[in-house]
C-alpha cells in the first residue's frame, strides 16, 4: 500500500462520520465528507491541508485554487475563504487531515537553521505538489492515532519535521516572512489575531495597527492586499461565522445568536448574514440540518 493510500486509510478509520474531527493532537484534524458540498465561507487558520481521498476547491475573492491527492493546500495566515469538496462519494469518501502550523516552532526551526529571509511574492494561498517526504511525515503523524501511548513523545518531534519539509520547500520563503518580526506578512498577521480575539466587540483601526506596529494606512494597505479585505470586513466575517456556528450548533435564535457576536441591530444581521451566506438565518440553518456535509468548513 502506497502512503497516499494508507493515510486515507487511517483517516477513514478514525472519523467515521461526516464532518471535521478534533483528535488528540491539538493541531491535528480530520476531515470526511461522503457527498459533493455546496461552497461554504470560512475562516481557514494558518495550516497545511493534506487530501488522502477526493478533491476541493477553495476561493478567496476572484483566486480559485483546487487541490487533492496530488497537492497539497498551505494557508500561510489566518484567511476567510469559500471552499467546497468537489469529488466525493459514500464508497469514497472526501478524507483529508489539517494540520495547524505552530508559529513558535516554526520560528525556533528559522533560528536553528539561520540563513536570510528571501524577498518572496509568493501567495499566502497556495497549492504545490505533493512531496512524498511530507506525506511520509503526515502518514506518521495521523497514525499515531492508533497508539496514543506515543503521541506525547512523538507527535511534537514529527510536527517539527512537517514544518522542516514546508521551510525547504517551494512556499518556505513565505512562511520565512510570516514568521520573521517586523515583515509587513508578520504584522499583518499580528493584526488577525488581534481582530479574532475581540471580533464581538468594536474595535478602533488604530489600536489593531498599534498592536501590529503599522501605521493606519499601512495596515490598510496591506491588509487587504493579503486577506482581499479591510480589516472591518473581516471582523464581520467572523462575527457572521461564529453567529451561525451558534445556531447551528448550539440551537440559538437569530436574534440572540446577532447579539452574541456583537449587532444590535437584527435586521442589519439578517441582511448581512444573507449577503454572506445566500440566505436568511433560519433557512440557512435548516438547509444545513438537513445536509450536514453541505455546511462542513474545512
């Protein structure tokens, strides 16, 4: 059995349900979907994305990358996007596994290895052939799922190594940035953070840009040329997420769902929420019980 295959085959062994999959590695998900999704916006943390079985197309504004067995997808910051498996069935399913990059580790591999950080217009959306050393990496990695025993002694050492692979590889340069104090990507995703963890609340441009050490306009700027959106529309993006996760998950109203995440007005997070996702909450929310892999995020 090749390591593509035998991935597919842990991944389908541990998630048997439609869906993503925490498990017991905090930077590991899987992922399944057992039918074609209707495309879904979501907020893709910073990650690497491995596909065993199956194929999916993610989108960020007009830039529309597909990836499978044969790519692989790296997400170098934070960025909202509209993904949507394209290839999957019941007999084969949609199998695929997250793994989130860990900014400390990767910028202890930078000092370990030295070196300059190369200029680089590389996106920080991209997809890249598949290398067999990183699927041998990954493969290692989810089958430590089936010996958990050795996933505090193992798991750190491989993750360490599937960051290695990405800093050799074709979109290390980029990473080098984000990972570098001061680059502009660096600051920028200094911003996202600082946005995510008080989306609910209003925020002041020029405190974000203080947090990332940008001038307003800089942060403007650059901002929207890497996430193809101000900083107050990604706020919103946010808080119209986590909205319907609360809906969807936690049962809750509309109205109580919009105050949540910080509206005050219900009618401004109906129409925004339907701009968003194609419909008003409450037949947005029935459509996705009613398909669950429809709604699947990842």
């Amino acid at each position: 059995m090749d390591r593509i295959a035998e991935l597919a085959a842990v991944i389908d062994r541990h998630i048997v349900a439609e869906g993503v999959c925490a498990t017991a590695m905090p930077h590991l998900s899987l992922i399944r979907a057992d039918a074609p999704s209707t495309p879904t916006p979501a907020v893709y943390e910073a990650s690497l994305c491995l596909i065993a079985q199956g194929s999916k197309r993610v989108s960020i504004g007009e830039h529309s990358v597909v990836y499978d067995a044969a790519h692989y997808l790296l997400v170098s910051v934070d960025l909202p996007l509209v993904g949507h498996v394209l290839d999957a069935s019941p007999e084969r399913p949609y199998l695929c596994c997250k793994i989130d990059l860990d900014p400390a580790m990767l910028a202890d591999l930078m000092v370990s290895e030295g070196g300059a950080v190369p200029r680089t217009d590389l996106p920080v959306l991209g997809v890249y052939p598949s290398d067999p050393d990183l699927i041998d990496a990954a493969c290692r990695l989810v089958g430590l799922l089936d010996r958990p025993e050795a996933i505090r002694a193992l798991a750190p050492l491989i993750e360490r190594e599937i960051l290695y692979r990405l800093l050799t590889g074709p979109h290390g340069p980029m990473l080098r940035h984000v990972a570098t104090a001061g680059s502009h990507l660096n600051q920028v995703s200094r911003a996202i953070a600082a946005i995510r963890r008080r989306f609910d609340a209003p925020i002041r441009i020029d405190d974000v840009a203080a947090e990332a050490g940008m001038s307003p306009s800089s942060l403007h700027a650059h901002f929207k040329a890497i996430t193809r959106m101000t900083p107050l529309e990604y706020q919103k993006q946010l808080r119209l997420q986590e909205a319907r996760r609360l809906m969807l998950v936690g049962g809750a109203t509309a109205s109580t769902a919009g105050f949540a995440v910080g509206y005050e007005s219900p009618s401004q997070f109906s129409r925004e929420y339907r701009r968003l996702f194609g419909a008003p909450p409450r037949s947005d929310i029935e459509r996705l019980q009613a398909a669950p892999a429809s709604g699947m995020a990842l």
